[in-house]
C-alpha cells in the first residue's frame, strides 16, 4: 500500500471538550489516534466519547473490541451516560466483539475491512490493539497496524486505538511500541500520586501537523463522563511518577529566570 492518501484540515471532536481545545480543535478527520495507558486509566471511556460524538453528528461508528464482551461495554457505556443499545438500535453503532487469539492477525485485518466495507462508518476504534499484539511475531504485529491505518486513511475514516501498556507509575516507553510512528496523535493516560490518592493525567504527547496543548492536565472520570482539569499546574516530576508541588518561592523564582530571559533577548 503507498503512502497516497490525501490530508484534510477538517477537523472532527473527540466527544471532551476540553480534550478538542488541547489538539487546536480537535482530531483531523483522517488521521490516527492513539490512547496509551495502563489499565483502568480511561482508555475504553475516551474511545465511547469518541464514538458517542459522531453518532450526535448522525455518523456511523464501529467499536472493534477485543477485550471485554457486548454486555461490558454496554454496561462501562451507561456508566458514563452513553446509551450504546440506542445507538446501535438506530443503525449508527456497530458494536465489533472477537478474542484476539478467535483467529490469526491476517483474517482479523480481513474481517475489520469488510466490517468497514459493508457499514461505511465515519469512524472506528480499535479496543484495544495491544490485545491483538499477544502472541505474534512484531513484524507481523506492524504489518497488521500498517494494514488497518493505510486502509482508514484511503477511506478517510478518524480511527482511534488504545494501547494497554503494563507499567502503572512512572514513564513508559511508547517510542519502542510498533504503533507509535504509525499513529499520528499520541494520547498518554498515566496514574499520578497526590496527596495519598491515586489520581489520573492526561497530556497530548504528539500530534502531527498542529499546534497541541504541551501541559500535563489531570483527568477525572464521573457518571457524566470525562472532565479534563488544569489543576497540575504547580506540579513539577508528574511524568516521572514522582510529582511534587512547586512552591510559592520556586514559582517566583522561576518567574523572575524567565523574565530575565525575555529582557536579555529583547
Ligand atoms: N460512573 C463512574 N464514576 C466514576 N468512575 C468510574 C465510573 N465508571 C467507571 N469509572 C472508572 O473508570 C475506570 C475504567 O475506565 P476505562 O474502562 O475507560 O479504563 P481502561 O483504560 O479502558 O481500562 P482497561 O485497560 O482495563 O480496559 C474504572 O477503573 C473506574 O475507576
Ligand atoms: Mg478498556
């Protein structure tokens, strides 16, 4: 497959407002995304805001789930307020659902393209492909990721993946993943320890072709959905799984370096 597909400004939201404001706008509409994090840290809640969105638009969106069943989904949906039984009821929702290891990589990137084919979705995600990834050699794991994104972007789908990654604390390493080059946005999903509570962070690690939010926000999860809050302002070591809290002195101080800075370039 070559690297042929047109490239559209057109932007599409990503269902969290505060998540479209931090990408300039929101996803472009052919690109990639990918959520990366470990367990539990709002993966599968970001890809249901993401599909709910373009049903609200009358888009048709297909969920490929490889991690939890019919019954799951429906329920963790209506748990953030999102009626997936409706939407699909409605013909705007397909709900995918296979264990990885039901087949071999290449009859699974089949069968996604002919789910593609016959609904013609807007949208799709892959829930989550580090469950695919089990048990296969890396190169085909990449051919497989290859397969998917090239045949999203010649159909000009917005195709959102998650990655479950093992580490809970701490930086992981995203760069030596398979999936990292070939997503265009990166979404990095990371517990944070404040205060004796275990809270959770969201950052925009990359996203190619526009102006992105660089901040580390936290990320809360509620029966309304997902709300994004700028209160890791003061923090500094967030991403390091160590954070501590800049004081008043430190922030002046910081201040005054950066003032002197500006001066001397002036
Ligand atoms: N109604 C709710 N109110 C508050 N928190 C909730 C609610 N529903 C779910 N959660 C939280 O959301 C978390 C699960 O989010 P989600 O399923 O999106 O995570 P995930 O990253 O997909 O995890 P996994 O890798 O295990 O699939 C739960 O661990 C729980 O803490
Ligand atoms: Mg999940």
């Amino acid at each position: 497959m070559r690297l042929t597909q047109r490239s559209s400004n057109v932007r599409v939201s990503s269902g969290v407002k505060t998540l479209d404001e931090m990408c300039g706008g929101g996803f472009f509409k052919d690109s990639i995304i990918l959520a990366t994090g470990a367990t539990g840290t709002g993966k599968t809640l970001l890809v249901s805001k993401f599909l709910q969105n373009g049903c609200t638009k009358g888009d048709r969106v297909i969920l490929f789930a490889y991690e939890e069943s019919r019954a799951q989904l429906f329920r963790n949906a209506s748990s953030w307020g999102i009626d997936f039984e409706y939407l699909e009821r409605q013909g705007l929702l397909k709900l995918f659902c296979a264990y990885p290891e039901s087949a071999g990589l290449e009859d699974h990137l089949q069968m996604i393209k002919s789910e593609i084919t016959e609904f013609k979705p807007s949208r799709i995600a892959i829930d989550s492909l580090s469950a695919l990834a089990r048990g296969v050699s890396n190169n085909a794991f990449r051919q497989f990721v290859i397969g998917v994104t090239g045949y999203a972007k010649q159909e000009e789908i917005t195709g959102f993946f998650t990655n479950t990654t093992d580490q809970f604390m701490g930086s992981h390493s995203i760069t030596d993943s398979h999936i990292s080059t070939i997503t265009d946005t990166i979404l990095m999903l990371q517990y944070v320890e404040i205060r004796g509570e275990m809270s959770r962070a969201i950052n925009v690690f990359k996203m190619r072709g526009s102006w992105h939010d660089k901040g580390i926000r936290e990320y809360t999860i509620s029966a309304h959905g997902a709300e994004i809050k700028d209160s890791f302002r003061n923090y500094e070591g967030i991403i390091s799984g160590s954070p501590s809290k800049m004081s008043v002195d430190e922030r002046g101080e910081l201040a005054r370096i950066v003032r002197g800075v500006q001066q001397k370039t002036d």
